[in-house]
C-alpha cells in the first residue's frame, strides 16, 4: 500500500532565461508559418502556452520579437560556414571547398523553420528595421565566404545564388513534390546532388 502521506515533489519553476528561450523557439516556429506580416504577438503567445501580454513585456514590439528569430537564422548559417572554414586550410580552386561549405548549408537548411524564417525576412525588406537586418545579414555572410575562403568575387556570387536556389525550392517543397513538374525534378536533383534522399522522405 503506497504512503499517501509522502510529500509530492515541488514543480520545477523556468527561470527568466528558459522562458525566453521557449518564447523564443516558439517565435521561430509562428513566423515560419505565417511570415511577418501574417503572424501577431498573440499567436506567438499562443504557440508558446503563454499570455500575450507577457511576450509584449518580454519582448516588446513585434517587429523586435521578429528581428530576433530572424538573427537566429542568420547567425546558424554563419556558425555552419565557421566550422567548415575552420577546418581549412580552405582553396576556392578546389571543388571540395565549395561542396563542404554546401552539405553544411544543405543540412542546415534542412530545418524548415529556420529556413523559412529566413526566407520570411528577405521578403519583409520594406519594413525598415528588417530591410536593413536582411541587408547587413547577406552582407556578411558574402564577406565571410570572400574572406574565408579567399575565392573571386564572382565564385562568392556564384555560391550564395546556388544557396538561394536551394532556399526556394525547399520552400515550395520540390523535393517532397517531383510529380508536379518534371523539369523543375530534374532541377532539384541537380541542385542538390546527393545530399537529396528520397522525396517521400520528406528530408534533405
């Protein structure tokens, strides 16, 4: 016979720090859906399992709870690039270079709100704080593929336009899709080469 007399443990209460990473991981998946535009403070708090009231005292206004997840994004494509400059030496003749620094890419991406927050704060370039967020993130990251790996100009261009084809065809879901449309398969299957598995699978 149990001891009903026996104390229940104490519930664990989040600090500060816990709770703003939950509103946070939240954000991230709210604005995924719905982009900037589309998503309010109350569905972030909704998502997150708590009032709206406590994410606007968190986090201000919306826009600055955006800001945040969005750098979030930009930051992870930057550490997946670090690790792989890191490892270098690096040379951009070199076809390997370019094919670490795209699996890194490619496997990062693959985290579909990550990817589409990111794609959500490119398209919100006309909200002014934004814009200029969109515009320094690109920027360096440019710079740190330039100066990493100490490639051309054109060869940088080159790589980050191959990045943003991959970013619009997982948005669109090409890979899960290759009955629509035979040639935009052919395409997605070129773009990604072998970090592409099965479209059933629903992963890259």
């Amino acid at each position: 016979m149990s001891d009903t007399s026996a104390p229940k443990p104490r519930a664990t209460r989040m600090d500060a720090a816990d709770r703003r990473e939950l509103v946070l991981d939240a954000a991230m998946r709210a604005f995924a859906r719905g982009g900037y535009a589309g998503t309010s403070t109350d569905a972030v708090a909704r998502e997150a399992g708590v009032s709206q009231p406590y994410v606007v005292r968190m986090f201000g206004t919306k826009v600055e709870l955006f800001r945040l997840v969005f750098q979030r994004s930009i930051d992870g494509i930057m550490a997946a690039f670090d690790a792989v400059l890191a490892a270098g030496p690096l040379d951009p003749e070199d076809d390997s270079t370019w094919a670490n620094l795209g699996s890194a890419y490619a496997d990062l991406v693959a985290d579909r709100d990550l990817l589409m927050v990111m794609m959500h704060g490119f398209g919100a370039g006309a909200v002014p704080e934004i814009g200029r967020q969109a515009r320094e993130g690109m920027g360096a990251i440019y710079s740190q593929i330039r100066n990493g790996t100490e490639c051309s100009e054109d060869q940088a261009r080159q790589f980050i336009a191959h990045g943003m084809l991959l970013n619009v065809l997982i948005s669109m879901q090409a890979p899960e899709h290759p009955e629509d449309s035979a040639g935009l398969h052919e395409m997605t299957m070129c773009a990604f080469g072998t970090t592409l598995v099965p479209a059933d699978s629903g992963q890259l």
